[in-house]
C-alpha cells in the first residue's frame, strides 16, 4: 500500500510498487538495449546536430544541458567512446562541473524531423589534449576542452513522446511570442538596471551578442 503523507500525496516508494501499476517491459524494449554503439547508432549521431545531456553531481543535484553544432559535431571513436566537443557558451559549467565530480553522463540525440530518438549512457571525463581538440576545430577555432564518454548503454527511444507533443508539426508549434524572451526575463531580475537603457534596448543588444562563436 503507498503511504500518504501530509500533503494527501500517494508517494510511490519502491520499484515493487511501482510494478504494480506499470506492465513489466515487452522483450523487444528490452532486447534492444546494447553496451555497444552499432553501426546503426553510429549513422544516427552523424546525422544528430543536437542534444541534450544529463548530469549529477557530488551532491545528488542535477542538469540537463543542451549541446548543438553541425550533424557530426560528436565523433565517434570506436563502438563505446565518443567525443563531445564543448563549444562557447555562458560558461556557468554545470554539467562539465557535475562530471569532474561524478563522471556520470546520459545523452539523448534528436535528428530534426525524426520522432525517436538514441539515448546513450555512460561515464565521462573533461579532456584538452591538444591532439584531440584539434579534430574538433571548426573555422579554425577549438573547443577549450571536450568530454569522451564511455558508452555504458545504448538504445532508440521510442516516437511515442514526439508523437504526442507534436515536436516536429510546425502547425501544433505555439507562437514565438507566447512567452517572453529571455531576455526581458532576465531585466526584470537584475537588480540594477543599465543606466539609460530600456528593456528594449537590452534585448537587442543582447541578440547581437549571441552569434555561432565557435
């Protein structure tokens, strides 16, 4: 029986319990897990230009954090190693934080149109050997360090969450406009604001700062 707690919550507490409300898996969801990356999975993150990758840390305390470049940007080096460039961003470092202290990674690859997905995991390490930025250049400009993952688990994620979101149906897509941009978000937090700036004029100040910069 799940207990209740105080806040009239039925709180699932084992895996026991939640078998009782979840089927056990069909033999093909389970068969098509491997510790390997097959040539099929290989062909999938040559096609991928984006990710999502999942961390923790020391503390138990997570993230997900979006990585993006041209199909191809994470180079496959045998059947359970990658290389994942880590290009410019706003250098907060949490997922590259996460990973020097707990080295565990889960990375889910999205090809644009495509409703599954591949999801690999693993355990990675942060990298600036010279040799292996190198191959990661892009207009002669390197990544200041990478993460090379050892591919633990490797499987397609069903289409069924595609499918229901409408993720790729630009019909069923919400208006650009329907939530403020992030920038007007972020004025509203600062404390103090530019002087002789109006939010408009930090949002377009803004956008010209955000280019490709590899």
């Amino acid at each position: 029986m799940n207990e209740q707690n105080g806040g009239g919550q039925h709180v699932v507490k084992s895996e026991s319990e939640l078998r009782e409300i979840y089927e056990m898996p069909s033999e093909r969801a389970l068969r098509k897990e491997t510790a390997a990356l097959s040539d099929d999975c290989r062909a999938f993150i040559a096609h991928s230009p984006f990710l999502v990758m999942g961390t923790s840390g020391a503390d138990g305390s997570c993230d997900v954090s979006p990585k993006g470049d041209a199909p191809g940007f994470v180079r496959v080096i045998d059947e359970r190693t990658l290389l994942v460039p880590d290009r410019i961003g706003n250098n907060r470092l949490d997922g590259l934080r996460n990973i020097v202290e707990n080295g565990r990674v889960a990375l889910m690859f999205f090809i644009p149109g495509r409703e599954d997905m591949l999801r690999v995991n693993g355990r990675a390490r942060v990298v600036r050997d010279d040799e292996l930025l190198d191959r990661l250049a892009v207009e002669g400009k390197r990544p200041r360090t990478a993460l090379i993952v050892d591919v633990e688990q490797c499987f397609l994620h069903c289409s069924r969450a595609a499918k229901r979101s409408g993720l790729w149906k630009p019909e069923r897509w919400p208006q650009a406009d329907a939530v403020r941009s992030m920038q007007r978000i972020i004025w509203d937090l600062l404390p103090v604001k530019p002087a002789g700036k109006t939010v408009e004029d930090y949002e377009r100040e803004s956008n010209e700062r955000v280019k490709i910069l590899y």
